[in-house]
C-alpha cells in the first residue's frame, strides 16, 4: 500500500526537527486543497503516514513546512522577517502505490529535499 512519509532533520544543530508543524495540499489546477496537518515527533519524523490507503492518490501535493515556528522556539538568532519562515515543498506522486518519503533537511539560511526511501 502506498504511503507519503517525511523525515526532518536541524542540520544546524546536527539534530531532529522536533514539533514542526506540517500542513498537507493536494494541488488541483490553480487550487491548493489542504488535506491536513501532522507534527514531528521526538525523532523529527510523523507517527503516522501523512498520507495513505485511499486518500493517497497520483496527482500533485505540497507539504508545507512551518520551520520558522521551530526555529524561533529554538532560540535561533535571526532577523525578522526571518529568510525561512514557510517552506513549500510541491512534488508529483505518479505512482500511488508507493513509498514517498519526502525529507527536509533545514537551517536558517538553507534547505534542501529528496525522494527517500
């Protein structure tokens, strides 16, 4: 059965990303359909699929990553607005029964994603 996971991970404390608030869409033409949300555990990862089963199917999805709110709980110095607030991840899913794991790696100042397995 096909799933979307995600791992987050500080790379400027060399740690998990832990209590990042995640919002799920599913993008339909010009509209942006949010699914839900989930949180990252002590790990930085859901304790669920974000998504699965029936409401994971082929199309087109952002997950939108409330970074900004971790960092500034995290006592990290920056100016406001801050460089990274809301990061938007949109990514294509053509096969639905797969795994997408879709990880975000985050600093202040920089992030980068992959397709994970």
């Amino acid at each position: 059965m096909g799933r979307l996971t995600t791992h987050v991970l500080d790379t400027s404390r060399g740690c998990p990303g832990q209590g990042i608030r995640i919002e799920i869409f599913r993008i339909e033409g010009d509209q942006r359909i949010r699914l839900g949300e989930a949180v990252t555990n002590d790990d930085g990862r859901c304790d669920n699929p974000i998504l699965e089963g029936e409401a994971f199917v082929s199309g087109e999805y952002e997950l939108l990553f409330h970074a900004g709110d971790y960092l500034r709980a995290q006592g990290i110095e920056a100016s406001e607005p801050r460089f990274l607030d809301r990061i938007p991840l949109r990514f294509g899913v053509a096969d639905a029964s797969e795994h997408y794991h879709v990880p975000l790696l985050v600093s202040p100042y920089s992030y980068s994603t992959y397709r994970g397995s």
